[in-house]
C-alpha cells in the first residue's frame, strides 16, 4: 500500500506514529480508497518535497477520568433534603435584595450573587434592582460619590444591557483629563474601575484610559506587594482575567472558597453558595456519564487513537457556555458536538494526509455514499459517527419544534471542512498566509459557528424565522465569539501546534508578516482580542432578534476559551491549573 502511492514519502519523523500506521485497527479499508485518494487531482501544483505524508503526532496523553472513573462518579446532594434547604435559603436572599433600602448595598449583593454563581436564581428581582437604579441614576447623582459604587453600578448595569455613559467617570478625572492619581490609594476602587473598563465598545477613550490607568497602579501595587494577601490574591487574579471575560459557573468555585474566609460575607450567601454549587455538580454527573457511554459506544477512541480522548475536558467548556441547571439536554449535545469536533480537528490537523482529508471534505460537501465509499475506513467511522450525531440533534429538534435543521447542520459542518482543508492545504505546500488570509479562514476552523448553531437550535423555542437567518448569515455575535476563541486557542496552543507542524497561527502570521518577534506578536493577538470584546460587549446595547441567553452564551463561549487557554493548552495538553479547576468543578464538593 505505501509503495503504491505516487508521492514520494519524507522521511518519517516520528517512529510512534509509522507503528500505528500499520496497526490493523488503523489499515485503510481496501487498497482501492489508496488508489481513488491518490489519483485525486490537486489544486496546485506541490514542490515534491514539500508534500508531507508523513502522518503527524499530537503526542496527546490517555485521558486522566476514563470510562470507569467517570461512570463511579456519585453524590448525596440527590437527596430531597438539600434541595428544600436550598429553597429556603432562596427565599431568605430574595428578602435580603428586596428588603435592602441602600442601593449601594444591593448592588454589592448583586455583585456576591454573581460572583457565587448563584443569580441565576434571582434574575426577576435582579432585573427589577438594576432598572430602577438606572432608572434613578443614583449613581451619578449622589453628592458622596466615591469611585468605587460608580464604577461597580456602572458595571453591573452595563452587564444587564442599560448603557451607562462612560463619563459618569469624568467626575475622578483633574483639569488635564486624567484620572486623580491620589485614586490609587484606594485599592478597592481602583480594583472596581478596572473591571468597569472592560466593559467598554469601540471609541470609548476614558475607558481605554481607565483600563490603562487602574491596570499600572494594580500591577505597581502587586510589584510592590503592599496589599494584604486576601486583596492581592483578587488583584492579581483579576488582572490575569477581568470579571467580564470570565466564565460565572466555573470560576464561582475560587471565590466560594475565597468567601469563606471572609467576616463582611452574609453567611446565607455562603451557604446557599455551597449548597447550589453541590446541588448543581450532582447533575453534571449524571450527564457527564451519560455522555461517556455514548463516547464508549463509539469506539472513536479506539479506532482512532491519534486524537484527543477528553470527554471531561469537552464537557466542562459547556458548564461554561451553558451553565444554568436546566440545560441539562443541551450541554450533552453540545458536549458530543464538541468531541466530535475535536476529533475531526485532528484528523485534518494531525493524523490524515493532504489526500485523505481532501476526501474527507468532498463527502462532508455532498454527504454522498459514494464518496463515503472511498474513504479509509477511520474516516468512514468517523463520517458515521457524525452523520448519526446530526441525526439524532435534526430529529430532536423536528420533533420539539416541528422544524427540520439537518440542511442548516450539514452546512455549518461543510463551511468547517472547507476551512480546515485549507488550513491543511497551506500546511502541507508550506504557504505562509497574511493576518488577514488567515483569520479570514481561521475564524470559521475554530467551528464556534457550528457551536453556536447548535446551542441556538437547543435553547431557543420557538426557533425564530429571523433569528434562525441571522445565524445562517453569521451575524456580527457569532463572528465576534468565534473571534475570541480563535485568538485564545492560538494564544494557548500554536506553540505546541507548531512543533508539531501545523499551519501558522495568529502569532506566527504576525511575525511572518511584520518581522517581530513572539512577544510583540502575542501582545498585538491580545490587543486583537480586546477589539472582539469591544464588539462583543457592544452587542448587548443592540436590537437582535436573538435571546439574551444566546447573546449571553455566544460570549461565554469566549470567556470560556480564554479561561481553558488561561495556562496554555488546557484542552488538549494537560495542565496542573486545568486539571485543579476540572476536580473542583466536577470530581469534589465543597465541604
Ligand atoms: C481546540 O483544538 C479544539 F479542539 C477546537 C476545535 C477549538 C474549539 C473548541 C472545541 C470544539 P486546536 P485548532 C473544544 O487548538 O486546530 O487543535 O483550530 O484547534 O487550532
Ligand atoms: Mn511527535
Ligand atoms: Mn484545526
Ligand atoms: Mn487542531
Ligand atoms: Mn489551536
């Protein structure tokens, strides 16, 4: 079989890999799909030796919770018990909110609420606070402003989509324009300018001017280390990863065990804080073994064991983007959605040569038999694979909603191959796009576009007309979501990718096309994901014929990506930060 093949092999790089070339499980199904495969006319004419068909590895490590491990997953918090404590501790914070006549006091409420990865059980009386705030304007009227209400009202009332006026924040600024440097004597305010800062959307310059400002004096302050260690711990968090770019459910854990050391913390809070958390964390266990039996019954990791066997590592990214208890159905799905993504990410990226793949996104295109035919037989499994995913997800949206989806779904996976097989194309001729050529292509191969196709699809009902055309136009949300994950995934993985040999990633582009060096290179990747967020968080003020949730969910996909590449490649690489974050999440209770 390998003699047969009209192009001339490299010499193999990596012995690991040849070995499992000639595994049975791996042999391709008949000597034919070699033939077909090979014979297929390229593009563009390929300088021999620049044509690898040597398969490549991502050296990716066994999964650290296997079948077993998972499937052993069990906890008391079923019982009917904490569910009613739980209830009654609801009811006692509804009066806390309500029954609080300061509205400053509300609001850090509100704050705790949010931070515990409880408000989702107060968004009536959260809304009802937030709008007669903004209604009153409170915040910029009282005569005894200090910058720290400012800015947390500000915040929090962006966040709910009221669009407070950046110059709420003139009045801490002196004659020239700049803000008082005697405010950074006040860590607590500077700490919540800085988190107001992000909220800000394109050409807002006192806020780009605030971010800068309270970023120095946090960064000096922390150098200097003059805070105690309970307020550096939450300065140098947030300046790792500000409150608007993170993820609610799972970062609660952090702040939860933070809490708890702390006397100004109504103990209702904490407890109700617990109690939910282990609530909640029971339920992603039954999902989570649900989906691990589906991933058994596959077999993918089996046949094909060059990709990346992380059921837990997939799951937990829906937590992010899905977290409320009730989306139970849909963070399966889109969990299977997103091994399976996974998966066929490395095919195109790892394991299948240019020929293979070529196939592999001619029969994605026509989702023809015939072509299937010619297939290896690992990618045969994995087209099947997929095909009964869009089936099952097609048919349980017909059947909830009485609207066929399957062409929408084969079309989302098509525009994914078609991106893929150019990155692969670039990979395997050695072109080094622009930024531009890049990302043009590269915003669409991250795949949030399907991933946000299908949390549309899952938790919208009815399925709009409108909204169901705005996604199949890519609106503006989805282009910005798949933006942030892109930059964050680059940003956390192409160092190993490039080992590996992939095709350039934001950074490398950067520096293929400017000439500078990999940290000037990363620092403008940053600066292009502030611009995202910018867009992002602007979306928010518009009209859309999308849910808040959605909106809400398009940009947690984001967050969630720049908290899974926070430390690297928390994916796909294992890291001790990522796995710390998975068994608190998932695999311990809080006590
Ligand atoms: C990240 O891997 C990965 F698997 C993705 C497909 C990103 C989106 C997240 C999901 C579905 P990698 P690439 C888990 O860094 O090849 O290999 O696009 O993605 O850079
Ligand atoms: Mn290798
Ligand atoms: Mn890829
Ligand atoms: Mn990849
Ligand atoms: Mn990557």
């Amino acid at each position: 079989i390998m003699t047969s093949m009209a192009i001339p092999m490299k010499p193999v790089k990596h012995v690991h890999n040849f070995a499992a070339r000639r595994d049975p499980k791996l042999r391709l199904a008949s000597p034919t799909c070699w033939r077909q495969s090979c014979s297929l006319k390229l593009t563009t004419d390929y300088p021999c030796d620049q044509l690898q068909s040597t398969r490549r590895s991502g050296n990716y490590k066994p999964t650290l919770w296997d079948f077993e491990r998972i499937q052993s997953l069990n906890s008391v918090y079923t019982e009917e018990k904490y569910t009613t404590r739980a209830s009654e501790l609801v009811v006692q914070v509804k009066k806390l909110l309500l029954l609080e006549s300061n509205w400053f006091l509300q609001l850090e409420l509100i704050d705790d609420l949010q931070k515990l990865g409880v408000s989702y059980r107060f968004n009536h009386e959260i809304n009802q606070i937030l709008n007669r705030i903004y209604l009153e304007q409170k915040y910029c009227n009282n005569s005894e402003r200090d910058l720290y209400s400012t800015a947390l009202a500000f915040r929090l009332l962006r966040q709910h989509g009221l669009k407070v006026s950046q110059d709420v924040f003139d009045f801490f600024k002196n004659d020239e324009g700049e803000f008082e440097p005697n405010l950074g004597d006040n860590t607590k305010g500077l700490l919540q300018l800085y988190e107001a800062s992000f909220l800000l959307t394109e050409g807002e310059m006192s806020l780009e001017q605030a971010r800068v400002f309270s970023t120095n004096l946090l960064q000096k302050k922390l150098d200097d280390g003059i805070m105690d260690e309970y307020l550096s711990s939450l300065v140098r968090r947030s300046l790792e990863l500000p409150l608007h770019w993170s993820v609610q459910r799972p970062n609660s854990r952090w702040l939860i065990d933070a809490y708890t050391n702390r006397s100004d913390v109504n103990p209702i809070l904490i407890e109700l804080a617990k109690l939910d958390f282990n609530i909640v964390q029971a339920s992603y266990h039954e999902e989570l073994k649900e989906v691990s039996r589906w991933w058994k019954e596959t077999e993918l990791a089996e046949k094909l064991p060059f990709a990346r066997d992380r059921v837990v590592e997939n799951y937990i990214w829906n937590v992010g983007l899905l977290f409320q208890p009730q989306y139970g159905y849909p963070r399966i799905m889109t969990t299977k959605l997103f091994i399976l993504i996974t998966v066929i990410d490395d095919v195109f990226d790892v394991y299948g040569t240019l020929e293979e793949t070529e196939l592999f996104k001619k029969a994605i295109l026509s989702w023809d038999v015939e072509v299937l035919d010619q297939l290896p037989n690992y990618m045969q499994i994995c087209y099947m694979a997929l095909d009964s995913f869009i089936n099952e997800m097609a048919y349980h949206v017909l059947k909830e909603q009485g609207v066929l989806i399957i062409q929408d779904l084969r079309k989302f996976w098509a525009d994914l191959c078609v991106a893929y097989a150019k990155e692969a194309e670039w990979y395997h001729t050695g072109h080094k796009p622009t930024m531009e050529e890049y990302i043009d292509v590269a915003w669409i191969s991250i795949s949030a576009h399907l991933i946000l196709a299908h949390v549309f699809f899952l938790i919208t009902n009815p399925i709009g007309k409108e909204a169901a055309e705005s996604l199949r136009n890519y609106d503006d949300i989805i282009r910005n979501s798949a933006m942030i994950l892109r930059l964050a995934d680059d940003l956390g993985t192409s160092s190993y990718e490039m080992q590996r040999g992939d095709v350039p990633k934001a950074v490398e582009c950067y520096m293929n096309e400017m000439g500078a060096s990999v940290e000037e290179a990363r620092e403008h990747v940053k600066c292009m994901i502030r611009e995202a967020w910018m867009k992002t968080s602007a979306e928010r003020f518009k009209e859309s014929p999308f849910s808040k949730d959605f909106i809400r969910s398009a940009a947690d996909l984001g967050r969630h990506a720049q908290y899974m590449y926070q430390h690297g490649d928390g994916h796909g690489i294992r890291n001790p930060q990522m796995e710390e974050r998975i068994s608190t999440l998932i695999f311990q209770p809080i006590d």
